[in-house]
C-alpha cells in the first residue's frame, strides 16, 4: 500500500449461496485488502450477478487489493462488487479498507 494511506474500516463479512454486495463503509476508499478464507468465491463489478461457477475466482486464502492511484475513489466501483460462494461451504471475506492521511 501507498504511504500515504491509512485504515479507516474494517469489515468481515460471510458470503454465501446467494450473490451479495461487499459491504463499503462510507467515505472515500483510495485502497482496499481482501483476504477470504475457509472456502473459494467468486465475483463481479460490472452489475452483473456472479454464480458459484462464473465471475472472477478468489480462492481461499487469496490476497486481492486495490490500490491508490492518483485520486481514484474505489467507492463506486466496490459498492457494484457482487460476490458469492463457489461451493457448498460458505466462505469468509475480511476487508481492510483505506483512506487516505
């Protein structure tokens, strides 16, 4: 991550069977840590829903970051991330979002 951010949320969220949003704080996000555990998700922003067998993988343990260019607020783009299990076991999201100093 850039120097100049700092951390202003954090949020664990349990993804499941049915596609749901990624819950964003308020505020402007210059930055973004994902790490998911205990099973494998999937996921999209560009509106469309993902299925446990389309969009975008993140397998357990997977690291997914976003990160500050210029003046890019990631608000927007992540208020549209849609993300769903890939198996039967429901996974766990942790989220580090950032600010910027």
């Amino acid at each position: 991550m850039d120097s100049r951010m700092k951390p202003f949320a954090y949020v664990k969220q349990t993804i499941g069977a049915s596609a749901s949003p990624l819950a964003v704080p308020n505020g402007p996000v210059r930055g973004a840590i994902m790490r998911v555990e205990g099973a494998d998700v999937r996921w999209r922003m560009d509106g469309t829903a993902p299925t446990s067998t389309d969009g975008m993988p993140l397998l357990q343990t997977d690291e997914f970051s976003l990160q500050f260019v210029g003046d890019v607020d990631w608000h927007d783009a992540l208020v549209n991330m849609l993300l769903i299990r890939a198996a039967g076991t429901d996974a766990t999201l942790h989220v580090q979002f950032f600010g910027v100093k």
